[in-house]
C-alpha cells in the first residue's frame, strides 16, 4: 500500500493509511501550508480547495498588491517567526545580525519506506520497511544558508504520525536555534476540549479537561526532568467525545526534559497546537557543517474516543518504542524493600525478606536506596557506587550470589544524575555538579544534580555501574532521578551555549541509558523519579517499565493509573501492592484490592511479607498465581477504560485479549454506599457472537459477547447494604476481579 501521496503539480502531500490521513501542501511563498488531519480521505481527491483567505482588515500581507495571502490568515504547517503571522511561531532563527526572522522555502522531497533512528534521541521505530513510510520536505533559508528538513512517518497498523525536524548549517556564521518545536498543526476550528495530565509527587497524572478560549493553553515544565506537574502530552477532544467514542488528537513528545505543548486559538477560531522542546531557557547555537534534531513528536487521531487513541498509543509505545530483551518478555514479579526498611538494614534482614517472598512465588528481590558509600539517610554517599560492607559484608556480589541461590533475580536501586556533597565522589570532582558560578547551589533532597551535559561526568558514573554490573549477579535496576535542576549552568560550555545545557544533559541521561543497555542487552530497567517525575515517551525507549508514583496506596492509584492509562500501555507501569496503613495517604485498604490494583501493571510488592498473618500470605499466594497466569493478557491485550475514578464512585477497566477469547476486569468501588441501585458495566472488545463464562468472588454466569457489550456485565456488588459474605460486602474500597473466558 502506498502511504504517502504526492500530487506533483498541486504540490500536495497526502499521507494515508486507510484510516487517517495527514495532508499538507507548498504555498506559492514556498512555506507549507497545513490542510487536513483527521479520519482518512480520499487518495485520488484533490484539496487545495480547503485553502480559506480572504481580504480583512488589519492585515499585514505577504506581496504588495495581493490583499489575500496573508500568513495570519493561512493555515500553516511549520510557521517561522516574524514573517506576518503573529501567532507563536515553531520556528525561531537568531542570526549574528541579531535579526530572528527566518523563512525556510520549500526545496524538495524524499519519500522513503520504514523511518530513520534520531541520533542520540528515542524514536519509534520499524522492525520491517513496510511498516511506515517517510517522507523528509527539505526547506531552505537562503538569507542563513540554512537547510530545515520536516521528517513525517506514517504507521500501516498504528492511527500515527510522527515528526521531526532537523537543522543544518550551511551557512558561514553561526546561527542560534531559539524556539524549534518538534511539530505544529493549524487545525480549522477550535471547538475542542483540552486534555492534559497533570499532578505532582504522589498524584501524577491526573486528568484534566478544560474548554479552549481565545488565546493560549499550555502544559509545560522548566525543571529539566518532564516533571510530576504536566506530562509531555496533550489531547484535544470534541465536548461530546467519550471513552469509546468521538474525536481526538492526541500529541506525545517521545523526550524527557524541558518541553512545551500548547494550543493557541486565534481570532478566526483555527487552532494552533504545536509541541517540543521548551523554547524557555534554550538556545542552541548551530555552527556551521553542524545539525541539530529536534525530539520526536507522536501525533494520533482517533474517530473512537480516548480510548480509540489510547490504544493507538499503547500499541506503538509498547511494540516500537520500547525495545530490547525485556520487550515482549513476561516481566518478573518483584518485591523491593524500601517501603518495609528505607535505609535502615543489613544483609540477614534483606536474606529474610527474600526469602519470604521466594515462598510466595515472587520472582525477583529488588534492593532500593541505602546499599552504597556511607548512605545511611538522604544526606550521605549519593554518587558513590559501591557496597557498604557494614550492611553488605560480601558485597553486592555476596548479596547476589545469595538471592540467586534462593531461586529469585537480583535487582538493585541507582541514582546515576546525583551525588551528595558528602560523598567520595564529589569530595574528588566538585566542579562536576550544575551550578552558577558566584551564586548559592540550591538543593532537593540535600542532593545536587550531576552535570550530565559533560562527556566526562556520563563516563565517570558509567564506569562505576559498568564495574558492578559486570562483577554482580544484577538482572534489573530501578534507575532513580529525585530532584529537579535548578541554577542550570556547565562549567564546560561558553556564555553563548548554556541555552543548551538542559538538553544536553537529557542527552548525557539517554547515552548513559543507552551504554548500559548495549553492553548489558538482558539488563532490565525501571525508570523512576521520585515516582513518576519523568515517566515520558522518552524514557520508554530505554526502560520498558516505569515506577509509576511513590504512592502506592489502593485508591490513590486507581486516578493515578487511569490518567496514565491515555498514552502509557499497561505493561510499562510499575505497580506495588504496600503494606497498610499505606505509608503515603494512611488509608487502610483490603489486600485484595490493594492486589486488584497492581495487578493492572508491571506487577510487584513493597512491603515485608513476614509481617502478613498466614491468610493474608495465601492472598497473596493467589494474587502472584493469578498475575503469573495472566500477565502476558494484561501485558499485551487491548485495555479499556470503563468507568472513571475522576467522575463517579467507581473505577472499572477491562483488558482483553488479542483472540478476544479472554478478559479480565478489573472494578473498584471506592466508597461503600447503601441501598444503591442494581449496577451493570457494558464491556468492550469482546466477540458479539462468543458465549463467553463470567467468574468472579460470588458470581458465575454465561453470556454473550453482544449481552455483556450491550447489556453489560452484572456487578456483583448491589451495594444494597446485605453484608454478603459476612466478611464485609459493604466495606469501602472494595475490588472485584471479573474473569471472562470464551466457552
Ligand atoms: C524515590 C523513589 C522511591 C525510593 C526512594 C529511595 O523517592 O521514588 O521509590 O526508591 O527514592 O530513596
């Protein structure tokens, strides 16, 4: 199938997977015009016809004696500044002249099968040539000699579009890239909600919905880690879209730093979003014969809801963005330690815990924070990587050997970007840290942040964990990232490059990912940052799981998990069943919910199993022995939102199978109410024609797929105030699992 379309004379493009189209075209100035994005249109028509100008008032317009062509007025497709658009351009070029106008004409085109790597940048990818097309629009600036190449990919089996841009300098001088988004689209009306997830430490994600007015939207973070506050994604979605059905957009940008997502209504209601790099605080200056790459940007549109494009999100995030051994693996059950000891252990306590957890049926002991230098709480040892022998007195290696012989994997915490001042390491390199000469070096965590943007400062952390990995029996490693940067400054670069010192140091964090995955391929990582304070696209593509949040309380995470749920598949996020009263939010919640929950990801537990009675512990025998059973389901089927905790009492979801033969749902009420009404929940997914038999605690039926699609499932929850079991039907926070198998 033909995926890209190029009208030679109208000098359109039209990408098209049968399903959406993308079409943008070259205006008669030479920059590009947007014209459509949206469910699939014709191939054979033709569309310069959607061009709308007229001649208005107050205009400024391109040529003197044409009063219609006016960019204000066109939709545009990668808008420069300063050229008669006066609304927030993509692209903004500072010249030695000091003059920021740039206006890069249209040249040619490539088209190309598959889809290129980014250099030093996640991207997703193909694993054949047929599975995208590519084409690059090479545009050039003849005042800069500056060559701009757009780069677009369409998927054959993903409703997706992704986009760079890539900058180069032919010129003789310098030039400063101040403001390169990663893409940007006029959409013709505005008539959307925006979507964006947004929170902070302990309540990532959460999602909020706002009507667009007149002027600017925007989710952004300056803190050089995507950040807790707002997740690199935005969608916008009609006022009537739902769950399973409408229309969406939905951007994600596949980086981890500093990043900007906005959408600008103008006067005539055309929408401009647009999203990439912050262009606050970054300048990067391009000399010549050298490029720069902008990060990847997704673009997904779905015709059925947020739950359409979350699926299209998931599929490709989860099969051509994340990569390597662990990618289609069943992930390991773990357990880590640090909720049950924090810092305070030594090596028999740690061999108990195992030990525990080994009988239980958990496949992996993951050592957190306090193994290394003198870390005894936060203050101390932060960038020394080697054991302390008075916790550990064989060492990691020991302490492997000894897990191993137990039958479990060995996982072990690092947090490569940091140190503490009092550590080895910053005794012996001060001047390694971010900081602003002459001015105070504030702190988080009484931690600073390594400079990551010096080649030298990569190696030096590098050789260390390379030492450790190597000699230690070290399958997993949770990879930690506690603070945000602040007086961003490098020793190692000039005045006029600390513009770029944010991104570098993103870069320096993805080429440290990127050694250790080539020279430890099975090694699997866990991204984590304070919880989930740089769970992005990026970091997707070096670490197939993420720890989610550091609240691992029950209820707290069913928004958590759900708000991620709209672009982040189920198998990249880290979910711990903890100990109660959950140590975050004090809440006392069932164990079996607490399992419900969790089980609903890359599944684990955070607590000492040898504080749980003998009934608690053959929950949890069962909760593993189900996950093991079910975690390829969970990991690789469709998942559907059913009801959500940001709206009602309710939190339900439903993951199915790829055969449609199995699901599992998942439903937590989380208030117990009296004398409620008789509740069903409509399925999705499932085979209209298949009798399919339903299993829960108290229920087991048969039914059809078009009965429980259409009808529902019937809750076995009335919350009709019966106590049901004796053993509390009516209690708050209740789970239910719903098991459903084609007969
Ligand atoms: C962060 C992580 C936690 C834990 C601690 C250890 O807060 O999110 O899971 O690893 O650090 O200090």
């Amino acid at each position: 199938m033909r995926m890209i379309i190029v009208n030679e004379q109208e000098k359109v493009f039209h990408l098209n997977n049968g399903r959406i189209s993308y079409l943008f075209y070259v205006m008669e100035s030479g920059q590009l015009g947007h014209l459509y994005f949206g469910r699939a249109l014709n191939p054979e028509g033709s569309y310069l016809h959607m061009v709308e100008k007229a001649h208005r008032p107050m205009t400024t317009y391109i040529t003197e004696g044409d009063l219609y062509t006016s960019y204000e007025h066109l939709r545009q497709e990668y808008p420069c500044y300063g050229t008669s658009d006066y609304r927030y351009p993509a692209l903004e070029i500072q010249g030695s002249d000091g003059s920021r106008i740039c206006k890069p004409e249209y040249q040619r085109y490539e088209i190309f099968n598959g889809k290129k790597l980014l250099s030093g940048l996640p991207a997703t990818y193909v694993e054949d040539e047929g599975e995208a097309s590519t084409i690059e629009i090479f545009m050039w600036d003849p005042v800069r000699s500056l060559e701009v190449i757009l780069s677009y990919s369409i998927f054959r089996d993903v409703d997706a579009v992704a986009r760079s841009v890539r900058f180069v300098n032919h010129g003789k001088e310098s030039v400063f890239i101040n403001r390169a988004m990663s893409m940007s689209v006029d959409l013709p009306d505005a008539d959307f909600q925006s979507v964006q997830l947004s929170g902070s430490w302990a309540r990532e994600r959460h999602i909020h919905v706002r009507d667009l007015q007149p002027g600017i939207s925007a989710v952004s973070s300056m803190r050089g880690n995507s950040s807790h506050q707002h997740n690199p994604f935005l969608a916008l979605k009609r006022k009537s879209t739902a769950e399973q059905s409408g229309e969406v957009y939905g951007f994600s940008l596949v980086y981890s730093g500093n990043f900007l997502a906005q959408a600008e209504v103008d006067n005539y209601q055309v929408l401009r979003v647009m999203m990439g790099i912050n262009p606050f605080g970054f300048q990067w200056k391009l000399d010549p014969e050298t490029d720069f790459t902008t990060p990847e940007a997704v673009m997904v549109y779905s015709g059925d809801g947020l739950n359409g494009m979350s699926q299209q999100f998931h599929r490709l995030y989860k099969s051509r963005l994340a990569r390597g051994y662990w990618r289609d693996r069943e992930r390991p059950i773990l357990i880590n330690n640090w909720e049950a000891t924090q810092f305070h252990y030594v090596e028999d306590d740690l061999i108990l815990f195992a030990a525990k957890a080994k009988e239980c049926g958990i496949e992996m002991f993951v050592l957190d924070d306090g193994w290394f230098g003198a870390r005894s709480d936060d203050r101390h040892g932060l960038g020394d990587w080697y054991a302390n022998m008075q916790k550990l007195p064989d060492g990691i290696e020991g302490l492997a050997e000894k897990i191993e012989a137990l039958g479990m994997k060995f996982g072990l915490w690092f947090e490569p970007e940091m140190v503490n001042r009092d550590s080895d390491f910053f005794r012996s390199h001060p001047d390694y840290i971010i900081a602003t000469p002459n001015r105070s070096t504030s702190h988080g965590r009484n931690q600073f942040v390594l400079d990551f943007s010096r080649r030298e400062v990569v190696d030096a952390v590098y050789e260390q964990m390379y030492a450790l990995l190597s000699k230690a029996k070290i399958s997993y490693i949770k990879w930690d990232m506690n603070r945000s940067i602040s007086e961003c400054y490098s020793q190692a670069y000039p005045a006029n490059q600390q513009g770029e010192i944010f991104h570098r140091y993103i870069l320096g964090v993805y080429d440290l990912h990127e050694r250790l995955i080539q020279a430890f391929p099975s090694l699997l990582i866990e991204s984590c940052s304070s919880g989930g304070g740089r769970f992005d696209a990026g970091m997707l593509y070096y670490a197939p799981q993420g720890w989610v949040s550091d609240d691992s309380d029950a209820v707290e995470r069913l928004k958590i998990q759900y708000g991620t749920s709209l672009v982040y598949p189920i198998s990249c996020m880290g979910a711990h069943v903890s100990a109660c009263p959950n140590e975050q939010v004090g809440r006392r919640t069932p164990l079996e919910t607490r399992g419900n929950v969790a089980c609903t990801g890359a599944f684990g537990y955070e607590l000492d199993l040898n504080r749980l009675s003998s009934e608690e512990i053959e929950i949890v025998k069962k909760q593993i022995a189900f996950y093991k059973e079910n975690r390829r389901l969970i990991a690789e089927g469709n998942f559907y939102r059913l009801c959500s905790p940001f709206e009602t009492n309710f939190a339900a979801w439903e993951t199915v199978a790829l055969d449609r033969q199995r699901a599992i749902v998942t439903v937590t009420r989380i208030l117990s109410e009296i004398n409620g009404p008789y509740r069903r929940l409509p399925l999705c997914g499932l085979l209209a024609e298949q009798k399919y038999h339903i299993k829960s605690r108290f229920l087991s039926y048969d039914a059809y797929g078009d009965e429980l699609m259409q009808y529902g499932l019937m809750l076995e929850d009335k919350s009709s105030g019966q106590v049901i079991d004796g053993s509390g039907g009516c209690q708050d926070f209740l789970s239910v699992l719903y098991e459903i198998t084609a007969i």
